[in-house]
C-alpha cells in the first residue's frame, strides 16, 4: 500500500501546521482508500462514541480540522 496523492490544500496552506510537528491531512491510497492523518481522540470518545458507531480494536478515531475536510471535498467528488 502506498499513498498516491494528497486531497484537498496541503496543512501549510490551511495554516494546520507549525511546520515542526504532524499534520492532519487526507490522502489518497493506491487502492482508492483514504487515508487520514490527524489526532488520536480514541481514549477521550471511547470505542462506542454514537449509539450506532463502534470503533473496533485495531480502529482509531481522529480529529482533523473541518477546513481540511471541506477543501478535500472536492478532490474526492471529482475522483
């Protein structure tokens, strides 16, 4: 598996990085996965954070910035 591209504006242009540490970001895998690099908020919603959505064991919930989600919208639409 390998990521083929970056969706959306990189974290620098949406002022998400310091530039010293991670970035949240999407990308796209070479199978037409994505990928989703952001915070780990596993321990703080818990393994059942909606009545219907559970996180399974070798899952994580993270949390990206609503901007980079909506400029990578586009490229996921288009896709």
């Amino acid at each position: 598996m390998r990521a083929v591209r970056r969706l959306g504006r990189t974290p620098a242009e949406l002022g998400n990085t310091t530039g010293v540490s991670g970035s949240p970001d999407i990308i796209e895998l070479d199978d037409g996965s994505i990928g989703v690099i952001g915070t780990d908020i596993t321990d703080e919603l818990g393994r059942q954070p909606l009545r219907d959505a559970r996180c399974a064991p070798d899952e994580r919930i993270v949390r990206i910035p609503r901007n980079t989600l909506l400029h990578a919208a586009k490229d996921v639409l288009e896709s």
